[in-house]
C-alpha cells in the first residue's frame, strides 16, 4: 500500500477509536485520550517512518546538491581552461600569420570577429534608443513596513500553508 494511502487508512482508523473513546468515556480527558490513541494505534509510529523517510531524503537531496555543486565547478574549470587554449591558439596563429592549419582530424580558420554594440558614453544615447520600463512593486519594502504595523492599502500580511517543523539535534 502507498505511504499516501496507509496513511489515510489509519488516520481514519485513529478518528473512529477516538470517537468511539470518547462515547464511551465521556469524562476522558485529552491527555489520556491521547496517551489511549497512541498505545491502541499505529499512526504515531506510521508518521514517525514518515518523517525518517523525508529526512533521508533530505539528506540525499544535501549531498546531491554538493556534489553538483562540485561538478558544476568543475564543468567551470574545463570551459575555462578550453577558452584559455583556444584563446593561446588564436594567438599563436595570429602571431605568425597562420590563416589555416588543416590536420587529420580537425582544420582550424582565423575568422575576423563578430561586430558587436559598444555603449561608449550613455548620456550621449539618443532618446529613441531608450525603453521605457514598468514600476515595479518593492516587495521587501512592502513587507517591511507592513509587519511594522502600517496599513498600506493594496496589501496586506497573510500566512502561509500550514507546516511541520523536525528538529534532529
């Protein structure tokens, strides 16, 4: 059976001991209907290999982002380190008046570089070069101000989604 699924099954299973409990105790107190539930259900310890099972998987998700992290600088390395000796050959050949160098397995061409936009002096812009853009709304300001207790109309505070917190240590 599906953890999603187990789980709903006892939890209806905990709803209808805790009804029962209470139509025959009417007088039981929270506490004890709690501590009865816990020891005559298996949901306390179905929920317990839930949350082991998603800090595993957090751990996994930890060491996953490290060592993509670790690869990425890498990958990093390697482009570098290839510009850096594409860059050497560019200037070798350059140096030497070299147009073409063809081998067996590649040939190699000087080409003139592309021509690109260069913004010598920004003011001197004409205007027509200029885009407008949008406002936008400062989110952090926003925020800031509200949680100190300003009304600013077209906002408001509001909360999240309920959530657990585990704590390990």
């Amino acid at each position: 059976m599906q953890p999603t699924a187990l789980l709903r099954s006892e939890l209806a299973n905990y709803q209808i001991l805790s009804d029962q409990l209470k139509a025959q105790f009417v007088d039981i107190d929270d506490e004890t209907l709690r501590d009865t539930l816990e020891g005559i259900s298996d949901l306390s310890p179905l929920i317990g290999q839930i949350v082991r099972s998603a800090l595993e998987d957090e751990a996994l998700i930890g060491a996953l982002k490290t060592r993509i992290a670790d690869m990425g600088e890498r990958l990093e390395r390697f482009k570098l380190r290839a510009e850096k000796k594409r860059a050497l050959v560019c200037w070798a050949m350059g140096r030497a008046s070299m147009e073409r160098l063809q081998a067996e397995d590649f040939s190699v061409s000087m080409r003139a570089g592309a021509q690109h936009l260069e913004i010598v002096d920004e003011a001197q812009i004409p205007a027509e070069f200029l885009v407008p853009q949008p406002p936008r709304i400062d989110r952090s300001g926003l925020l800031a101000r509200l949680k100190a207790g300003q009304a600013i109309s077209g906002a408001a505070l509001g909360y999240g989604e309920p959530h657990i917190s585990v704590r390990v240590k």
